[in-house]
C-alpha cells in the first residue's frame, strides 16, 4: 500500500524523484527518474543503480540518522555531461513501516553549473589580459626611474611602449563596458528603421584611412535601392567596423576585402525577408578547427597575431551579442590558403525588395 502511494507522489513531482526504503531497495520512482537511472531501477538495490560515492555515502547517512542531505549526481546522456543536485529527505508513515523511507529529487543546476565556469573563465580572462600590460608598464617605470633614468633615447623609446600597452588596456576595458551594455539589450529588439546600405557606407568611410594605410581596396557590391529594417544603427555599425576591420587586418594580405549586401523575398536561415552582407577577404583563411568557437570570449585562431594587432578577443563576441538583439544570424566560412567569408544575416522590412 505504501509502495503505491508513493508512486503517486512522485509522479506529481516534476524532477527525477525516488524513494529507498530502510532494505536499501528502489521502492518507488517517478518516468523522470527511470529515465535517468534506469527503466528497471523499481526493486533494486540503490547502490548497484546509482554507484557515485558521494550520492550513496548521503543516502546511507540519511537512512541511518533521518537527517537531510543536498549533494551531487552527474550523468551523460551520450552528448553532453548533465550535474544534478540531490536532494535526500527522509519520510515517515505512508504505511513503510517504522523504517520509514528516503526520497531523492534531483535538479538539474547544469546551466548553473556552466554559467559559474563561464564567470571564472570569464575573471581569469581578464586578469591574464591585463596582467601584461601591467608587468610591462611596472618594469619599464621601473627602468625609467633606475638605469635609463639619464638615458633620453631609451626613455623616449620605452614611453612609446608603455603609450601602447597603456591603449590595449583602454581598448580592453572599452570592449567589456561595450559587451556589458550589448548583453544587458540583447533582449530589447530595436524598433526604429534604418536603411542597411548607409549604415554600411557610413562604416566604410570611417574604414577608408585604415584600409589606404594596409594597402587594401576594399570593393562594394549593393543594391541601387534602400534595404530598410528594425535597427539599433550605432550597434550595427559596429558590428560591420569590427567584420571589416578584421578582414582587412588578417586578411589584407589577399590585397582586397568584398562587401557585398544582398536581399532576399524569403531567406531561408530566417523563414522572412532578409539581407545578406558578405565581408570576403582573400587572405590566409582560419584553420576549420577554430571555427565553431571564434565568437567566444577572449578566444582567438591567432593569439600571437591578434595581440600584435591590438585585438582584445572580445570584438566578435560583441559582434553575436548584437546580431542576436536584432534576430539575426552569423555564418563564417573559410578555407586555409583562400580566405574568408563573414556573412551577417538580418531581418528586413517586407518592402526592401
């Protein structure tokens, strides 16, 4: 009679639910818990079914002294690794007899678990980013108040430096006041219209300099009429002045960078009218292996090179932050040795065609 009352207290439950009575038995679960555990877990002994040390040293703590336990339970579905927390209660009555019972819930804390990793990724990230810089203008005072204290050409020479390491950390602490900000709208879609074509011919023009300087043209191919959507246009120009200004640092070498801007009744990646801007550069390409992460935080295909370029690894987790806020999509391609291409795909207004 217990047995089945139990039974139909936990299939009320919504997490994985189980109860071991005082013979060390699965006496009762919910579909959740078989589900994560085992369909034939009902009559076995909990050890042979659960098997991680911690889980089975607080079920058998809490069988013997009735006192409540939280610890933990992982568990890999095949693609990924699952955390749970458990819960362990003991319960009296129900007609289980004087030893009572012990019910275990577990709750998946799997995004907690990930969310937490990610802000001390997050923290070791920018300590290492800005440790040095720092060391590097720390040792160059220091050489400057010492031996090169009388020697004006060193000096001169080590104050350039620390000018620059002193501008890689302001472009650092920029870009994550600029993530911060992109983050906290990511769910605000922007409401009013801009047209997409001078928003790209504003972001060439602030370009121009730096393309003339690597020796790069850049070519333009768009449509002779507006393409007109729902934007935010200071964050959009953002994302294209950081596409294109990296096209033409780390592909500048293929000595031309294409934009192309593209519209579409129907785009497929949005099931809506949409815009397609390409930015294709013919430089060495990325390594495939480096493409599914490049818009994490602080990753980068080439760390030697992007720090020499004054990159903080920061620009193009920016850049899916805004593409998000605007329902849009991003897709990189490339090939080693025959460049790359960042296609950028928005939403736009049913008469842009």
């Amino acid at each position: 009679m217990g047995d089945d009352i139990l039974d139909a207290v936990l299939s009320a439950i919504p997490l994985p639910s189980l109860a071991i009575d005082g013979a060390e038995r699965i006496i009762a679960a919910n579909i959740e818990a078989l589900t994560l555990i085992g369909q034939q877990a009902r009559g076995r002994n909990y050890v042979t079914m659960l098997r991680q040390p911690a889980l089975l040293d607080a079920i058998e703590a809490t069988l013997s002294d009735g006192a409540p336990r939280t610890t933990r339970y992982l568990s890999n579905d095949g693609a990924q690794d699952t955390t749970f927390r458990v819960s362990c209660r003991a319960v009296q009555g129900l007609g289980l007899g004087e030893a009572g019972a012990v019910i275990l819930s577990f709750e998946d804390i799997t995004q907690l678990e990930q969310a937490g990793q990610m802000r001390r990724d997050f923290v070791a990230n920018v300590s290492h980013e800005l440790r040095t810089p720092l060391t590097a203008l720390m040792g160059f005072i220091e050489t400057l108040r010492g031996p090169a204290r009388a020697d004006h050409a060193a000096a001169a020479r080590f104050l350039d430096i620390m000018q620059d390491e002193a501008e890689r950390m302001n472009r650092l602490v920029g870009d994550l006041m600029s993530l911060n900000r992109v983050e906290g709208d990511e769910r605000v879609r922007p409401t009013e219209t801009v047209a997409l074509n001078d928003v790209l011919h504003s972001t060439l023009r602030t370009l121009r300099q730096l393309a003339d300087d690597a020796g790069v043209t850049v070519e333009t191919e768009f449509p002779d009429q507006p393409v007109a959507m729902n934007g935010d246009a200071d964050q959009l120009k953002q994302v294209f002045t950081n596409l294109i200004e990296n096209a033409i640092k780390y592909g500048g070498s293929g000595g031309r960078v294409t934009l192309r801007l593209t519209v579409s009744a129907r785009e497929p990646a949005l099931r809506a009218p949409g815009a397609r801007v390409q930015i294709i550069d013919y430089g060495p390409g990325i390594d495939p292996v480096h493409l599914p992460r490049l818009t994490e935080r602080f990753y980068r295909a080439d760390d030697h090179r992007s720090r020499a370029l004054g990159g903080t690894g920061l620009g193009l987790a920016i850049v899916k932050h805004i593409i998000n806020r605007h329902r849009g999509r991003l897709r990189v391609e490339s090939v080693l040795g025959q460049g790359a291409t960042f296609t950028v795909i928005l939403p736009v207004q049913e008469n842009s065609d």
